[in-house]
C-alpha cells in the first residue's frame, strides 16, 4: 500500500465507507507514515468543521437513485476504458512479434491464406453447415405469440410474428433464446401471459446478466402488477451482489402502485435491511406510509435490527 492511494481514500476511511481489510493496513500505513498521517489529521479537522453545519438527509429514493447513476457510469467507464486498451496495444504487441519473428509472420500468412480459400469455398456452397434457428433480428419482430417450456428438459420454443409467423426453439443457455425472452419481457404489447412466461424462464436464468437486466427493466416499468411481482422469484436471490437489482427493488418498495409487489420487495430486501438506503427507506415507510401493512412491517423489520450508534 503506498502512500498515493492511503490520501486518495482517507475521506473514505473517515465515512467508515472502507472494507475491513483496507481499513486495517491504512491504519497500519498511517502509524508509519508521518506525512500521510498529517493528511488524516487535516481530513479529519475539515470533517469536524463540516460537521459542525445543519445537513439534510437525503430521502431513501434519491439515495437508490444516486447509487444506480454511479454504478452505471462506473461500469461504462470500465468498459471504454477495457476496449481502446484492446484496440491500442494488443495490435501493436502482434506486430512487434511479427517485425522480429519471421517464422511468426509465415505462420499468419499461411493462416491468412488458409482462411481466404475456406471464404472463396463457403461463397461456393461447400462446407455451408445450416443453423438450427436462422438469425433473429428484433427490430423485424412483430410480438411474440407464446412461449412454451417442453416437459423434462430445458427446451424452449417460443412463437413469434414478423412479416408472417415464425418460431424459434432451442436451450435456455441459447443466446438467441435469451435474447427473445429478453425481448417478450420488455415488450408491454404482448400480452400479460406471454410475459408472465417470459419472466418465468428468465427466472431460471438469473445468474446471466441478460436475464437480470430484463426481470429489472419488467420490475420498473411492466404495466401489470402480477409480471412485476413474479420479477421478485429472481431478483430477489441477487439484492446483495447487484447494487441494480437493490436499487430496483427498493424503487418498487417506495413507489410501485400495487401493494402485493410493495409487499414482495419489502420481503426481498430483507438480506439487505442494514443497508443505509434501505434502512432510511425502512424508517420513512414506518412513520408515514399511507398502507397500514406497510408501516407494520417496516416497524418490525427496524425492530429486529441493532441501534446504530
């Protein structure tokens, strides 16, 4: 641990916003480290003047909303980030092999060459395997019919329209599978069934980030409350490793219309119920919340847990 990072998350140690760990070898860095003991001192008497001034606390919905804003940019910040490195040095390490390496550069021109006829001979018609599914383009998707799980195995087929009916089938695992199930999940015009079924499959799926992301996007915005509610079989399981599906849930807590889906998440983010937003989102449902049951569990739900000092 050097001492760029030890001053980079003092505000953090402060907030107690440090995992163990870190926590203790700051520590352990500061008692050897004058200077970025120095940093700490002045850190912590800024705080203590800040402390000083009224702050008010911000509502349990703005917080969520806060903490999805960053998570989202944080995880597209990862991903550019990921991408031009790829672009930038892995062709420049390649070439620098090839520019040194002349048995490496007759081995990419045989394979270049290799590839170029099994282009010229798939052209032809020779060597053309034929996909079980031909390629589903969403934009050409009318809405989908029905989905239909086949008994005792993972095979799905699922009934859509386009210029004329068509049909897809195929393993949960597919790709384009999951992407139409995505797709039926997100589309409020099929009708409720449909994606009640959708939401069904996607359930089994969870752990795929596609799953997850269309039960999240049907828990905000699907216009049937019975869809929303079936969305917390699945989510549930993952309020306390996708900061997303948290935020979802305790959206759906402090806003959905229906009360058996207010109900459903309130039950889910039990795992999660110390959490700082869900905690202030606990307290606020328990002193004002229009629905009698609502108060109720959220007083109960406070009660089970420790004071915080």
């Amino acid at each position: 641990m050097n001492c760029d990072w030890v001053q980079e998350n003092i505000c953090l140690y402060l907030y107690n916003e440090l995992a163990d760990d870190a926590r203790h070898e700051l520590e352990q860095h500061i008692r050897r480290c004058t200077k970025c003991a120095a940093e700490l001192t002045a850190q912590q008497a800024f705080q203590e003047q800040m402390d000083v001034l009224p702050v008010e606390d911000p509502s349990a919905s703005f917080l969520a909303s806060a903490r999805m804003r960053l998570q989202e940019s944080l995880e597209t910040a990862e991903q550019n980030r990921s991408w031009y490195q790829r672009f930038a040095f892995d062709p420049t390490a390649w070439l620098r092999q090839v520019r040194f390496s002349p048995a490496l550069a007759a081995v990419l021109l045989m394979v270049g060459f290799g590839s170029g006829l099994g282009t010229m001979y798939s052209t032809m018609g020779k060597f053309v395997r034929t996909p079980a599914n031909p390629p589903v383009v969403q934009s050409s998707i009318g809405g989908i019919t029905s989905i239909e799980h086949k008994p005792n195995s993972d095979q799905v087929q699922i009934d859509y329209d386009r210029v004329v009916p068509d049909t897809i089938q195929g393993k949960v695992t597919d790709p384009d599978i999951q992407a139409m199930l995505a797709f039926a999940a997100k589309t409020n015009s099929n009708n409720s069934g449909v994606r009640l079924d959708s939401v069904d499959m996607l359930n089994t799926k969870v752990d795929d980030q596609v799953a997850r992301e269309a039960l999240t996007y049907a828990l905000r915005y699907d216009n049937n409350p019975g869809v929303r509610l079936k969305t917390l079989d699945g989510l549930g399981n993952y309020v306390k490793q996708d900061i997303r599906v948290r935020n979802a849930v305790l959206d759906a807590l402090l806003n959905d219309s229906n009360l058996a889906v207010r109900s459903g998440a309130l039950h889910a983010l039990e795992p999660v119920r110390a959490d700082t937003s869900v905690r202030m989102a606990l307290q606020q449902l328990a002193k004002d919340d229009p629905s009698a049951y609502i108060r109720t569990e959220a007083q109960r739900e406070l009660s089970s847990m420790p004071n915080l000092d």
